[in-house]
C-alpha cells in the first residue's frame, strides 16, 4: 500500500484493464433507509434495496468494441483505488447511453451489479 491517498490505479471489466480518464464514483448500493414521520416526529423508518453501481470515463481505443461493452451483462467489474482498496461488482451490467466524444476519445460509461465487495 502507498501514501497514496485518492486515485483510481485501474477499471477491470471481466479482467480487461481500462484506464479511467478522471473519478470512479462508487456505490456499494444495500438498503437506503427513509424516515417516516408522524404529526410531530420521526416513527421509525423504512428500507428499500438500491444497487451497486459505478460511473466512469475512459478513452477509446482500437481494440475496444463500443457496442459489446454498452450491452455487457453478468460481468465482473473491478475498481482498484490508489490508496489500496479494490471493489469487486458482479453480475454487472451496463446502463446509460455509453456516448463516445470524439474530440478526444472519451467514453462515460456506468454499470449497475447485483453486489459490490470492498475486499481489500
């Protein structure tokens, strides 16, 4: 591990390795709990399931199949940050429109999975 602190070292999408062009934001999706409010206070809460997901930019390349990776499904996406940590999302699919800027090669891309495990 270094002194590191914030980065992203690598995007792995079913073992290929992209290099992001900026941020990973990251979320290990769970339950979100919402409040429930009675006529003069909070009762408790409520909780629905949110999934996983993770947004990024990449650059194209001549080998990356734009199509393919815009209608990925049950993939394994792994995330590993400068600072040591490594999410792993499986099952995951791609969501979003996948646009390509041509001025200077950059894909967005997000992908929703079914889990995301921080494991290291």
């Amino acid at each position: 591990m270094t002194n590191q602190r914030y980065g992203v070292r690598a995007l792995k999408i079913d073992g290929e390795i992209f290099q992001p062009v900026a941020d990973v934001t990251i979320n290990v999706g769970g339950q979100i709990r919402e409040p429930v409010m009675n006529a003069v206070a909070m009762s408790g809460f409520t909780e629905k399931p949110e999934a996983a997901s993770a947004k990024f930019q990449i650059h194209d390349r001549r080998d990356l199949n734009l199509p393919v990776i815009k209608h990925l499904t049950g993939a394994t996406v792994t995330v590993d940050l400068k600072n040591g940590k490594t999410f792993v999302f499986t099952d995951a699919f791609s969501t979003g429109s996948w646009e390509l800027t041509s001025e200077n090669g950059v894909i967005e891309g997000e992908i929703m999975a079914a889990t995301c495990e921080q494991i290291t």
